[in-house]
C-alpha cells in the first residue's frame, strides 16, 4: 500500500509540499463537509498549479491513471461520487491518523495510506522505478519457469518420438502395390505422369490431399494414391521389412571377428566401400552377416545407413531404358568377339593335342569337373557354362585368376572379362551393373549376376549359382538362396 505521500504527489501536475499535517485530528470541522479551497491553505500546505489548471482537471486527470470512472463533473467508482467540484467531506476521507490503513470515500473502499511525512519528487520518482524493477523481476522469474517447463515437455516428446522412430520412418510413404504406383503433377488421376513408385519403393511425405499424398523421392515430387500406399505409424513397421540396413567398409581392409571383441579371432576380410547386411547393432560393435558367416565389425570402421528403392522420373526411367539397351547390344558384340576368339584358339589347342583350353583372360579350366546341365543357348547361358568350368580351383582375397586364386567379384569380373564385358572389381558396385532383373531370382536367368551382402555370384539356372565362396571351399555351386538376396542384375 501507497502512503499518502503518494497520493498526493499523483495528485499533483507539478509538487505538493507538506509543511505539518495534513489534517489536525482536533479541528472542529473534523465531521463536517469543508470547501477544497479551505482545506490546503488551512493544513499548512502550498499547492503550486501551472496557470490555467483547475484543481478538478488534476483530479479527474489523475484519477484516470488510477483506474477510476470519470463523469461529469466528479470522479465516480460504479454510482458512489468520490469527489464534488466543490467539497470534499472529511469523515469521508480520513478513517485513521497516521499509519497505512483503508480508507473509505463515499462508499468506495481504496486500498491507500495516509502519511504525513515531507516527501521529493525524486524520493517518490526511485520509489516508482523500484517498484516496477520488483515487479519485472517477477515477471521475469514466472517466465523463465514457464519458458523451461515448455521446454522440458517438449524434449520429453522428442525423446519419446526419437526412441519410437528413431530413423524417421513415419515420414516415409512406402508404395504397396503390384508393379508401381504412378506419381503424378497434380492430386488426380487426370495428371500427367512425372514418375514412377514402384512396388516396396520409398518417398518422403510432404502432404496429404483429397486421398493423395504429395512425396518427394529420387528426382521426383509429385502425387501418389494413398489407397497404394502406406505412411505414418504402418510405415514405421513396414520400412524395416522393404528397407536394406547396410554397414559400408570405411577402412582399406576390415576384420569380420567371430565376437564383438578385438580379442576374438577373425573370421574373415572384407575391402573398403563392400556393403555388410546388419543383423545387430550393438555398442561399438555390428553384428553383420558375409560369405564366411555373421560376425561382428567395430561400428568405427563402417558407415550405416537404411537404403531404400526411390522413385524414377519419367526422363529417368525413358534414358535408363536406352542405356541398359545400348550398353546390351555393346556387350553382345564384345562376347561374339571374344567367343570367337576363344573359338580360334580352342582349334589352335586341339591340333597341338593340349587337353588345356586358353581363355581370353589366361585362364585354364578345371577338367576334373563336369558341368551341370544348363538350359538355353544364348550368350548368358554361355557365360554360366563358361565359368562352370572353375569350380574347385581356390579363393584367394583380393584375387582375380580364374585359376590360381580370385575372390567373389574377381570371379565374376574375370569370367565377363573373357567375355569382352568389363565389371568392377567390387561386390558393391555389381549392384550397379546392367540392367536390374524386376522379381528378383524368381525371374533369374542363367549369365545374371546375384548380388548378397558382401558378396556376389553368378545364376546358372535351377536355383543355382557359382561363385568364389571362402578360402576353406574355393569356386563351388551353391543354392541361389542360401542368403539374402540384395539384387540381381542382367548383362545380356
């Protein structure tokens, strides 16, 4: 509560001095009304007022800051006059000498003080700024609490939204569908078609409308029915089922352990940039699955990501086309050639009586091993019979001899090198090659080349591969399914 002191200077346009009290608690006109005009001279007090200005205007001026009513001619509270131009009724004003007490005028209670203390303009001007600072200090105070209650509730949903979903799979949009679904410019089935979803594919949710969700996949934006396609909580599940989680090799040459332990011996030896399906993700460890075998690799030496098949453009989908085309005829004409070669010198062998057939890569053939039978006649077939010819001889890391040693993709680098076809020398990379064969090893056919984590072979039909295995069993043939497949891909 104010003092009067205040009250009064408020009252004031310019300065109220007190000199003595403000009222004398004997005076006989104590109970009785006295006119304004009567009251300061006679309290002993000089009131100093700019020329022109009517003691009714301070009043009703200050009143106003107070957040009192003002009519007509006096100040109001609801329909009590607290003020008359003309008097002011003592009994009204004073309810106690001296001392912070409530007051009463004409009814209206004001919560005040009356005070009889000498009081500046500079006193009551630092007690103001002390006031607000108490008052901005709280405010302060309320804010910073609020502002970190906020803030804890928020890091708290992220923290739930982050251990749910840690990769973010309710933003993806998963297309479930036979072949592909079409993405279209406009949310409608009368828009042009920029680009294709295909079945299992993955795009980034921008927005739903009218039943259509807008995603942004590969080097396509556009609209997909969502009655073809899955997003939010189902695409959470289903994303871990259609998505590949890959560890890729970050160091020139990485131990595959049987532990996750630098004390556990190795299993075998994987080179830089080869992809490793996950099968666990432990504390500084992953547990992977290669040709020898799961085991475990230190998360230091391997990028992790989650791969997914994106969208084609329309443009992307037309050049593709021409490419893998392209790229088949080119790779027929350097088999025809290289078959013929080999042809020649197979002559040129027989007339020198040599049971060893030359290979346009050096290679010789194990003759102790007689081929499967292997259906068709086309230049794939011919590629699988050709590296039938192989099996038994040995695995050798990092190796390319058909003979003396070669490792998976050294295999099959070598045997479509014989062929005129140059192949990286990366298990990886083969994912890339050719043309993708749609379905799988369902619709394999002999020549193709099989692509798992870490490794990569070589269809010959019937279910079956060949392929450089491991050190313990060399080139053999193998169940096509033995392992996850990541890719087959098509040459001729």
């Amino acid at each position: 509560m104010r003092k009067l002191r205040s009250v009064m200077v408020l009252f004031s346009t310019t300065a109220v001095f007190l000199a003595g009290s403000l009222f004398d608690g004997s005076s006989a006109d104590a109970a009785s009304g006295v006119a304004m005009a009567d009251i300061l001279p006679a309290s002993g007090a000089a009131l100093t007022l700019e020329e022109g200005t009517n003691v009714e205007e301070i009043y009703v001026e200050e009143a106003k800051e107070e957040g009192i009513t003002v009519s007509a001619g006096s100040i109001t509270a609801g329909s009590d006059s607290l003020f008359t131009e003309e008097s002011l009724r003592m009994q009204d004003v004073l309810a106690s000498a001296g001392g912070e007490e409530v007051i009463e005028l004409s009814g209206f209670t004001l919560d005040s003080a009356i005070g009889i203390e000498e009081i500046s303009q500079e006193e009551f001007e630092a007690e103001q700024i002390r006031d607000a600072a108490n008052v901005s200090t709280a405010a302060v105070a309320i804010g910073a609490q609020v502002s970190r209650e906020i803030k804890d509730a928020e890091a708290a949903a992220i923290a739930e939204a982050e251990a749910r979903d840690p990769e973010h799979f309710a933003n993806l949009v998963i297309a479930q569908c036979s072949g592909a679904v079409n993405v279209r410019d406009i949310p409608s089935t009368d828009g042009e078609v920029v680009g294709k979803l295909y079945d299992k594919s993955v795009g980034t949710f921008i927005e739903e409308e009218d039943g259509w969700y807008k995603i942004s996949s590969g080097n396509v934006t556009g609209y997909v029915n969502a009655e073809y396609c899955v997003t939010g909580d189902d695409a959470i599940e289903l994303a871990k089922k259609v998505g590949t989680r890959l560890a890729v090799v970050n160091t020139t040459t990485l131990k595959v352990r049987t532990e996750p332990s630098t004390d556990a011996s190795v299993l075998t030896l994987v080179p830089i940039e080869e992809d490793l399906l996950v099968l666990e993700e432990l504390d500084g460890w992953v547990k992977v699955t290669c040709e020898d075998g799961d085991g475990y690799v230190s998360a230091e030496y391997v990028d992790l990501h989650t791969e997914f098949v994106k969208a084609e453009s329309r443009a992307e989908e037309l050049a593709r086309l021409a490419k893998e085309e392209e790229e088949r005829r080119a790779a027929r004409a350097a088999a025809e050639r290289a078959m013929e070669q080999r042809a020649a010198a197979a002559r040129q062998q027989r007339q020198t009586n040599n049971t060893t057939t030359t290979t346009g890569g050096g290679s010789t053939r194990n003759d102790t091993y007689a081929a499967p039978s292997i259906s068709g006649s086309g230049l794939g077939a011919d590629v699988a019979k050709y590296a039938c010819q192989f099996v038994g001889n040995p695995y050798v890391y990092g190796g390319s001899s058909l003979t003396n040693g070669t490792d998976c993709s050294g295999f099959v680098m070598s045997v479509y090198g014989a062929y005129g076809v140059s192949l990286p020398h990366s298990s990886r990379a083969d994912r890339s090659v050719g043309a993708e064969v749609e379905g799988g090893l369902a619709n394999a056919q002999p020549g193709d080349i099989v692509c798992y984590s870490g490794h990569v072979a070589l269809y010959i039909g019937n279910g079956q591969i060949v392929h450089a295995s491991t050190s313990k069993t060399g080139i053999i043939i193998s169940n096509a399914s033995y392992k996850d497949v990541l890719a087959v891909r098509r040459i001729f």
